[in-house]
C-alpha cells in the first residue's frame, strides 16, 4: 500500500511472494552479509528502490485482490477438510 520494496527472507512462501530484484529482495537468513548489502542498495538507489515499490505495489493490487485471496482460501480450505 505504500508502494516500498519488500526485503524478506529466501524461505518459504516468501520466495514465491516477492520477484528478488524486481518487487523487493530475498535475502539469506543466514548471512548478516547479504541483508546490510541489499538494505544499503535500497538507502542508496532511490530511483531504483521507487520502481521496485511500483512493481510490488501492482503485483499486489492486480494479484492479490479480494476476490482472488478468498477463492485462494476457500480452496485451501476445502482440502484441509477433505471436500
């Protein structure tokens, strides 16, 4: 909602949720490294950052509605309870 890049970790749902490099940055969990690396590109490349906030900002208002999040759930929904 405030268009900003994501910086998340490269586990789980989450690699499935942000693109690295385009909507936000996967970063190891592991590695102090790579997460002051990526958190400094993001301080330092403004317009960069603005677009990657964009792009999140679209994925999230055409990929995510409503509509599409419940369906989503129901579906989940249903096979946990064997339908």
């Amino acid at each position: 909602a405030c268009r900003k890049p994501v910086l998340a970790t490269s586990i789980g749902a989450l690699r499935e949720l942000v693109s690295d490099g385009v909507d936000g940055y996967l970063a190891d969990p592991v590695s102090e490294a790579d997460w002051a690396d990526k958190m400094i590109t993001l301080f330092d490349e403004h317009e960069r950052t603005r677009r990657m906030g964009t792009m999140g900002w679209n994925k999230t208002v055409t990929g995510f509605t409503t509509d599409r999040v419940a369906t989503h759930m129901e579906r989940v929904y249903g096979a946990l309870l064997g339908r």
